[in-house]
C-alpha cells in the first residue's frame, strides 16, 4: 500500500481528505502509483501529467524520503520505504526557490 | 496574461437594500418584490481568477445573492448554462499547475461534478474520466496535421492544448457543447462533457502557421451559434481574426475582409487580425459586432465584409461587446485606453452605448466610478438579460460586477471585491 500526499486543490477535486492509500501490484513505481490513483479518482487525469503522453506537468514536482524524485526514469522503481508504505510520495505544486535536498538514503 | 491588478475604484453606490457578503456559501438576501417580478429570476455566472461566482436575483435585480466561490482558488475562465435546460451549467476551471478542468452542474450551480470523473470502487471500476482530455485530432479519417503556428517572435511553434477559454451550449442539446481552446481550436461533445472532439477542418484551415498569439495566447475565445441555420457558426481567435463554417464545422473560411490591423506587416491581411470579442442578436443572425484590439466592426452579410463603426468613441480600443437583447440595433463596448494601458480613459469607467449599430455613441457614466478606476474589462465580462427591460452586467478586474436594470441608463455594482472577473454571463430564468 502506497501512501499518496496530494496538493489541496487536488484533494478537493478528487473528492479526498488527508493522505490517499492506494494498491499498486508490483514494484511500485511513479507511473504506476499515478496509473491506480487516476483510475481511482478519474477527475485528476490530466492534473498531474498530461493525459496522452504522460509527461509530468511542468509546475508539479514529486518528492520522497527528503529526494526529489521528479525528473527520475517514470518507470524507475520508488524508495523502498514509499513502497512498504513508510514515507509516503509527495505531489507539489511548484511554487518558488528552494532547491530540495537530492534523494537521501531512504531508497 | 491578465493584465492590471485588483483595481481601486471610488464612486458607485451598492444597489439598494444589497447587503451580501462574498466568501464561503453564499449569502441570502430577503426578496421583496410583486408577484409578477418574482415570476422572472436572473442568474449572472461570473468567472474569475479564484473560482466561480453566482449572482442571483428576481425580475426587479435589486437583492442579489452570492454564491460562491466554487472551484476556489482555480481560475475559472467561463461558465454558461444550456439555453434547452437553464440548470445545465458547465464551467471551464483551469490551472496552470494543474492543467484544465470541466465541471458541470445539473441543479443551476448548487453542485458539480466532472463528467465521467467520479470516484471509482476499483481501479478498474470505470473509464478513465476523459472530460478534461482535449487532444487535436490527427487521425487520417476525420483529423488534420498538427502543424504549426506563428510565435510571438515570429518564428513557428508546435501546437499546444492549455486551457478552455469559452464553453458554448448548444441552442437545442443540453448535452452538446462547443469549447474555444488555446492553443486555438474548436472542440465539441455531445455526450454532456463526458468526451471532447476537435472539429479539426477549422485548424486545418491551412493558414495556422499564420495564427499567433495575442497578449493572452492563441486562444479561440468566441463562439457564436445561429439558431436559424444550425450548420453555420461563427469563431474568432486572438490573433487570427474570425472564421465562419455553413456546413457544421468540416469547411471554414476566414471572414476578415474590412478589417485593417496596423501593427502586422499586411494591414489588410486575410488572417492574423487580433479580434477580441464579436456579439450577434438572435433575431438578426446575419449582422455581426466586433470589438478588435482597435476598431469596432460592424458586418451585415455574416462577415463577408466589415466596416467600422467606432464613430464618436473616444477610444476604439476595448475588448467587450454586447448586444441589446431586443434591440438588434443598440450596442454596448466599454472603450479602454490603449494596448499598452489596459484601463479607461481618464481613470472613468464608462460603457458606450450606440442605438444605431454604431458610429454614433453615447456615454454611461450614472453609478460608475468617475474618477481614479483603473480596471479591465476582459472579453467574456459582459453579457446582457432579455427581461422587458434588458439587463445588462459586466465585470471588471478590479472585481467589481456592475448591473443595470435600464439598459444600460444606471450602473451599481453587485459585488465589488470579487477576484479579477475573467467572464459574466446571464440567465433569464422564467
């Protein structure tokens, strides 16, 4: 079970309060985190990556475990404590500044 | 994109016995009015830069109650409800963090929904949602290259969907909509929001690469529906110039001739002419209004052919216009100083109105702030009610929505701290 922490306009427009737990068979991965919380909740398709390549938006940003998982392989395997469901995997809305530190030892 | 801040406009008296305040909710005000007034409501859906507001009133509109903010914190760049079910609105919210939205409401704005987007018992429990999917239709059967088009340093550019600047219902299905995109396109469902195809002979034209963007992006922002003859539909994108089809949307052609744009290289050029808003009355579907970035337009063959009519204003740049619900004839523009200083002349925010079709224009100024206003009023803010005697609003981006319940003779706001307005339009509901 991954953890999912979504930004509040997108709580809100999933319909969700709090963090979002979701099953994901397999390896977990960003894609196929955001592959099961589309299908789940319908309405954010497209509010974090494009609906028909799957390019992550550009003013959004993932991170876990303190790293900044944005520009890694989509198909890259996640840290394994978003996997077990220890840390869960933040979706940002970019705002301003601020260089978050490199993905740390959790992974 | 937008331009000018929150405005800080003195004058304007609030119209009597309003007492609303905007925030979470809405704000109920007591209705004391005749049977006969009570018989007729107005509903004004205003979009702004932080959600969506609704303004609702009896025949009379004098006590307003607000409604709002829906979509709070989101852009919303229009709303309009279905002309076949009154209580069939749809909404445009968008984001530039994350992406575009379409909601839809079936109860007149008391709850939303995104068509197809509800929640689902299993990941594989229903369709992806694909209401707020717009891909250009490339497909060899019914599609168009995606080509491109003109940069703003005129250099070409890939094609790129952004955002849903104009949502129009059809005049005879609740469940067919049109929907102006950026970067320019038509889209249609007809499944209620649920899917959107591109009507892609439009962008096929084969003169896109032409096309560029005006301040706000190469956005189709008006579409205009003829209830005579519903194959012909008229569009206008910044900064192309306006389009008509007359067989349903598969052949389109420019309609620009008349209109002369100095600051691109061909004044007279077939396309690329910055049209901010065109407006048509229903009873008269071939005579056409047009506020360029300068000039306002008149045409009388469907815009065959335009010739100006900016007369006596004392500014021809704007971005509204209006027409009078029952009179094809009187039309509304609010001029704006320049395209470098998107406010009114003077500091005075003043409609003009032309009981002639144009050329000859007169100056409302009773209720609005004469002094020390410097806002905007966006393209979509202006719309008028068909009430006996019409109704007309606009909105500004200072946030001021101004009503008048004389066509046009007195203003009050109802509202007047609203985030920046990005669209108004009116429902007259029996």
């Amino acid at each position: 079970m991954v953890k999912v922490v979504l930004p509040g306009h997108l709580r809100t427009l999933a319909g969700v309060t709090g963090d979002i737990e979701i099953e994901v068979a397999g390896p977990p991965t960003t894609n196929s985190v955001l592959d099961a919380l589309e299908a789940r909740y319908p309405a954010l398709c497209g509010t974090i990556r494009d609906q028909v390549t799957h390019q992550r938006r550009p003013f959004l940003r993932y991170f876990a475990c303190e790293g900044d998982l944005s520009h890694d392989p989509p198909d890259a395997p996640l840290p394994a404590a978003v996997a077990s469901g220890a840390e869960p995997l933040f979706i940002i809305g970019a705002i301003a500044g601020g260089a978050f530190p490199h993905r740390s030892e959790c992974g | 994109m937008w331009a000018g801040g929150k405005g800080e406009c003195g004058g304007g008296e609030f119209l009597s016995g309003w007492r609303g305040v905007v925030g979470l909710g809405s704000a109920r005000i007591p209705i004391n009015s005749t049977q006969g007034e009570a018989m007729s409501r107005v509903r004004v859906l205003v979009g702004t830069r932080k959600g969506a507001f609704i303004l609702s009133s009896d025949g009379k509109r004098q006590h307003w109650e607000v409604s709002g903010p829906h979509f709070a914190g989101w852009p919303v760049y229009h709303a309009k409800g279905s002309p076949v079910d009154p209580n069939r609105i749809y909404a445009s919210q968008s984001s530039d963090w994350f992406g575009q939205v379409i909601q839809r409401s079936n109860d007149g704005g008391k709850t939303w929904e995104t068509p197809g987007g509800g929640v689902t018992k299993t990941p594989d429990g229903m369709p992806v949602g694909e209401s707020n999917k717009y891909v250009y239709d490339t497909s060899a059967q019914t599609g168009k290259p995606l080509t491109t088009h003109q940069w703003y340093d005129g250099t070409q550019h890939p094609w790129e969907f952004k955002r849903v600047w104009h949502l129009e219902p059809s005049l005879t299905d609740p469940e067919t909509v049109y929907a102006g995109v950026e970067d320019a396109a038509l889209f249609r469902t007809t499944d209620g929001g649920h899917s959107w195809q591109e009507m892609a002979g439009l962008r096929g034209h084969g003169t896109g690469p032409k096309w560029q963007p005006g301040a706000g992006g190469l956005c189709l922002h008006t579409i205009v529906l003829d209830k005579d003859n519903p194959k012909r539909i008229f569009i206008a994108i910044s900064a192309a110039g306006a389009f008509r089809t007359d067989d349903g949307g598969t052949n389109w052609k420019p309609i620009n001739q008349g209109l002369r744009s100095q600051y691109i290289p061909d004044p007279n050029a077939e396309v690329g002419h910055c049209v901010h808003h065109m407006a048509m009355h229903p009873a008269r579907p071939g005579v056409l209004f047009m506020q360029k970035h300068w000039d306002v337009m008149r045409s009388d063959n469907a815009g065959d052919l335009w010739t100006e009519v900016s007369g006596n204003l004392p500014t021809d740049f704007g971005f509204v216009i209006e027409v009078h619900a029952h009179e094809p004839e009187t039309i509304y523009v609010v001029p704006i100083k320049s395209d470098g200083e998107h406010f009114p002349l003077d500091g005075q925010l003043r409609v003009y109105r032309s009981r002639k079709g144009g050329n000859e224009w007169e100056a409302l100024t009773k209720g609005l702030p004469q002094r020390d206003c410097y806002v905007n009023v966006l393209r979509d803010a202006m719309a008028v009610d068909s009430l006996d005697k019409c109704g007309v609003y606009f909105g500004t981006t200072g946030g001021q929505v101004y009503a008048s319940a004389d066509a046009g003779d007195s203003w009050a706001p109802i509202v007047r701290d609203l985030p920046a307005v990005l669209s108004v339009e009116v429902q007259t509901l029996a």
